[in-house]
C-alpha cells in the first residue's frame, strides 16, 4: 500500500533489475545500484529484482557488509511507497522471509505473472528456460528441493560458505566446457512457458544477454525482455501504459 501520494514524473513506470550480483568485492556495482535506487525508482510503481542481487547468499545470516547496507537501502525506498518484489536467482535461492523482512522486500515464486498496465506479464529469473543444460538442470532439481533447502539451513554458517564457495567454483568451471547456446534459453521451453502462462510478454535475467526478442506463439506476437548484469555495466528494463524499454549503461 502506497503511504505518499505519488510525485509527478517519476510514477506510472514500473522497473526490473536482474544480476546484479552485490558483493563486498564490486563496491562500485554497490554504489551504482544504490544511486539507481535513490534517482530512478524512487517515486516508481514498483521495482522486481528477478533474481542474483547478491553474488553468493549462504542464509539470512549472511554476513556481508553489502547484505546489510542492501536492506537499508531497499527498506527507505519501501517506506516511502515503492514496493520492492523479490524473485531468487540461482546465487541467492537462499534468501528467506527474515531477510525479506528486514529490508522490505516481498517474495515472489518464479515464475509470477502479473498484470503490468493491462499487460498479463510473466516474470523468472530465466535459468529454468535453459533446458539445454541438463547438468544444470539437474543440480538446480537437486539442491532447491526443500528437503536439501532445510538440511543447508541446518549447516553452520562457516561450513555454508565453504559450499557456497565450492559451488561457485564448480560452476565456474562447468561453463568454461560449455557450448555458448547451451547456456542461452531454448526457444521451445520459452514458447511452452509463454503458450502454458497465456501471457505475450516475458521479463527475464540470468543470461546475461540483456535484448529485445520477439517470438511468435501459435501466430500470437510475443516479447521477450532480457534485463542486463551489472558488471562492466548496469541496467533495467522500465514498463509504462505504453510499453518496456531496455536501458544499458556502462559501470
Ligand atoms: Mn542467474
């Protein structure tokens, strides 16, 4: 529920951010999402972070500077009437309601459809589109079954981190023996996706190939909106009454 009444100019747009990746490591990627906070969605309808805000997340007991300051930040922009909806990525699936709790954010599962200016869109953060890593696919199965999610929760904090760790190096090295189009999305699981959620656009992160895709389902025109990493730049894409746009810019 919106507490101020809306200032003119800046309501009536709607943002989404995705891979950003925070880290105590990339203080400048902090800083500039920060500004975004306070320069451009300050006053908006509302910001989605669909996903990988933060770089590792071993539990809401994440002890980076970044986790704090992040929750401070998103909080005031909540306060002051801008909801703040949060969608986890495959670096953050950890995050849970205590930390939602502290800085504001509400949970969305992935997908979530929404109805954005009379548009049925779809939100994810995209890693589940790309059937064409079976690898992935099946670790993701794996390590985000509930019965693995309460058995991590359970893990000490320092022990979290060394997982953590280990798994960013795995995946690492898993994408050095990767095809490019492996990693990409499969045309055929974002058709099934946009036929099954009866919705003509679609926002998503997680590739890192930040576009503009049109797709035609069953002679149905259909959009696909990939929303940039923040990492040699940053970026969103902002949807009004009259559409999305993409917006990239260098860190
Ligand atoms: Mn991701």
């Amino acid at each position: 529920m919106k507490t101020n009444p809306p200032s003119p100019g800046t309501t009536g747009r709607t943002f989404f951010v995705a891979d950003l990746h925070l880290t105590d490591e990339r203080p400048v990627a902090t800083g500039r999402f920060f500004r975004f906070l306070q320069q451009d969605v300050a006053g908006a309808d509302a910001l989605y972070i669909l996903g990988d805000l933060f770089d590792a997340w071993v539990g809401d007991d994440h002890d980076a500077q970044v986790a704090h300051d992040a929750a401070r930040q998103i909080k005031s922009l909540v306060d002051a009437g801008t909801p703040v909806y949060f969608m986890h990525g495959n670096r953050d699936f950890m995050l849970a309601a205590r930390y939602a709790a502290q800085s504001g954010m509400t949970l969305l599962a992935d997908p979530t459809r929404i109805d954005l200016y009379g548009t049925p869109t779809l939100l994810m953060h995209g890693d589940t589109l790309c059937t064409d890593d079976t690898a992935y696919q099946t670790f993701r199965r794996r390590v985000r079954h509930p019965l693995t999610l309460a058995l991590l929760r359970r893990l000490p904090l320092a022990l979290r981190h060394r997982l953590a760790r280990r798994a960013r190096a795995g995946s690492e090295s898993a994408k050095a023996g990767k095809a490019a189009e492996i990693m990409d999305v499969n045309a055929d699981a974002v058709a099934q996706v946009l036929r099954a959620q009866q919705v003509s656009r679609l926002i998503h992160g997680h590739t890192h190939r930040p576009a503009q895709h049109r797709h035609a389902v069953d002679g149905q025109n259909c959009e696909r909106w990939v929303v940039p990493d923040w990492y040699a730049r940053w970026g969103y894409v902002a949807c009004d009454a009259t559409g999305c746009v993409l917006r990239i810019e260098d860190l």
